[in-house]
C-alpha cells in the first residue's frame, strides 16, 4: 500500500508544478464542457500524464478521470480530479487542490489531495489514519448547534440536488462558507477546521470525492451519500456528506425530510 501511496504523492506533485506554472497564465486556454463548468490545459495534462504514468507501472490498473479515462477490466481503478476547483483557478483565486484516490472494488484505499499553493500534503492509506506533510490530523468535536460550527456547502445549477432549502435550515445552526473547491473544503473537515462539506453532485462526482471519503473517514469523520449510505467511489455517486461524525446524523435527517422523493 505505501508503495501505491509513493506513486500518488510523486503524481501530485507534478500536479502542483502544472498548476502554479499555469496559474494566471494566458497560455492555459478555459474551455466549457456541456455541463458548462469550466476546463484548462492544466486540467488536460495532469489528467493524461496520470494515464501515462499509470500505464508504465500498473498497466493492469484502470484511471477514472474528470477529463480523461483509461478503462481496463481491473478492480483497481485511480479516481482522479486533475482540478478540483477549476472555476476558482481561472479567476486566479487561490483555493483549488488535486485529488486522487486508488480505489479498489470501489472502496478508497489510498487517497492524496494536494494545496500546491502552501504545500500541504494530505494523505491517508485504509486503516493507517490521515496526515498532512506527515503529521496526523483529526476532526474536530464540534455538536450541531454549538458555538463556532461551520460547515462548507456546494450549489451550482447543475447540481443533483438544490441545497437552497437545506442551506436555509443549516444557517440557523452554524456558520455556512463557501470555498470554491470540495476537496480542499473536505481537508479543512480532516483538519478539524471546519465540520462539514456538503456536496449535492454531478456526473464525475466520484472523482471529486473519492480521496476525501478516506482521508476524512481517517481523520475520525464520516462520510456518506446524501441520505446516510455507503456508495462505491468507481462510478458516478449520490451526492456525499463528509462530515466530523457527530453532526453527521443531523444532516441527514434533514436531508431525507427535504428530498423525501428522492429518497423513496
């Protein structure tokens, strides 16, 4: 497993020099896809040098990637979002993170999110506990309610679900952000910064949450589908919940109260 760690950590950081080189470069051209989010070249290149790397060590593997995939009959597949925050980056905001996770029969087990800007380095290896740069981190203990909670929620139009309503509700109990880029809000949960990241989902949404499921499930938190489930992380999700654990059932019940026909 750490040798698949290794392979991750050095993919991530030659994901990091692609971002900050085309960091507010006029060369990385912004192309829409049809869901009209936003693609650069940097997205591009990390995505196929991924493939390429990926195909010179573990040719048997599979890559599942938000801009490109490479598919072989393998349970192994590595999830990767090249940008998770790519409508950010193009504003030259600096919150955008690169996520990859390997997952085996659609269980996480080893995941990297990488913040090249301030060089952090979160990761985690299944049942090894999450790190960042090497030293252990946890979720926080905050209770719903309590004095000082925050929690990060995504909307855009094309979401699976509108998180307005739950938004409403969740405002009256804590502090809401919005950051710009789940993976890196999911880290700030790992850390015990924030207590929570709700994500409503999209087509490749397993790409973007794969390698926080587990970094933020060894931090000591909990993550889930929109409703409380487990879910596989090689194919598309159901939206996902990560939270410090202990204001994990609150959400959900207001979830499964709001969406009750989806939930049927």
């Amino acid at each position: 497993m750490q040798e698949y760690l290794d392979f991750a950590i050095e993919i991530a950081k030659y994901a990091g020099i692609v971002i900050k080189d085309n960091f507010l470069n006029d060369s990385n051209s912004i192309e829409y896809k049809i869901d009209r989010t936003p693609v650069t070249i940097a997205d591009k290149k990390i995505n196929s040098y991924l493939i390429e790397k990926v195909k010179e060590k573990y040719k048997e593997h599979s890559v599942d990637g938000e801009e490109e995939k490479y598919l072989s009959n393998s349970k192994y597949v590595w999830v990767c979002d090249p940008i998770d925050g790519t409508s950010m980056y193009t504003r030259g905001i600096m919150v955008s993170v690169f996520s990859l996770a390997l997952v085996f029969d659609g269980v996480p087990i080893v995941g990297v999110v990488y913040d090249p800007y301030l060089d952090k380095m979160y990761t985690a290896i299944k049942g090894n506990g999450a790190y960042c740069n090497d030293k252990k981190i946890h979720v926080n203990s905050k209770k719903y309610g309590e004095l000082g909670l925050s929690i990060d929620w995504c909307m855009w139009n094309k979401a699976k679900y509108d998180t307005i309503k739950l938004a409403e509700i969740l405002r009256e109990n804590c502090k809401l952000c919005q950051l710009g880029s789940t993976a890196h809000a999911a880290m700030l949960v790992a850390e015990g910064k924030i207590s929570g990241e709700i994500f409503p989902g999209t087509d490749h949404g397993h790409c973007d949450i794969a390698a926080s499921k587990l970094i933020v499930e060894e931090a000591g938190g909990k993550v889930t589908d929109f409703f409380g489930n487990d879910q596989r992380y090689d194919q598309g999700i159901n939206g996902a919940i990560l939270t410090n654990g202990i204001i994990h059932d609150d959400i959900i019940k207001i979830n499964k109260r709001i969406y009750k026909k989806s939930v049927n």
